[in-house]
C-alpha cells in the first residue's frame, strides 16, 4: 500500500480551519440550544479574543493568486484540480 505524505497546513490556514470548525460547531450549538449560556460563552470568547486574527488571515488567503491557490488544494488533497471553467 503506498505511503501518502501528509502536508501540513501553514499557520493562515490553520487558524482559518479551526475557527470554521469552531463557528460551524457552535452555530449548530446555538439552533439546538438556543439559550445555552455556555455557548453564548464560547462564541463570545472566540469573538473577543480570537475573530480579529482569525480575520487577517482570512484576508491573507483571499490575497493569494488563483493559481497558488489551486496549487495549495492540490497539494493537500494529493492530485490535480481541473482548470477553471470545467472539465477538459
């Protein structure tokens, strides 16, 4: 069986990923319990403590030209992605 190296993301994508994981995990908390403190709590210490950075390096990412872009999704998902406009 081959071995897949795994590619690591940089800190821009990290960041990014584990507050969309947070933001997804908490919004779904907030529609089951909707009056849940503690889930008040965390999504207003995420919006105090970590949104602003988070932000930044959103933007960062929305920076990058399409082409690195396709490239980076290439590389972490392991094979090529079609041009733009579909199929060939």
């Amino acid at each position: 069986m081959p071995t897949r190296t795994r590619t690591r993301l940089d800190e821009d994508e990290e960041r990014v990923t584990r507050a969309q994981r947070l933001l997804i995990g908490l919004g779904a908390a907030l529609v089951h319990r909707p009056f849940d403190t503690a889930t008040h709590d965390q999504l207003l210490s995420f919006l105090t403590d970590d949104a602003e950075k988070v932000l930044a390096s959103l933007e960062v990412l929305r920076r990058r030209p399409e082409a690195e872009l396709r490239a980076r999704v290439a590389e972490l998902a392991g094979h090529s992605l079609l041009p733009t406009g579909g199929a060939a």
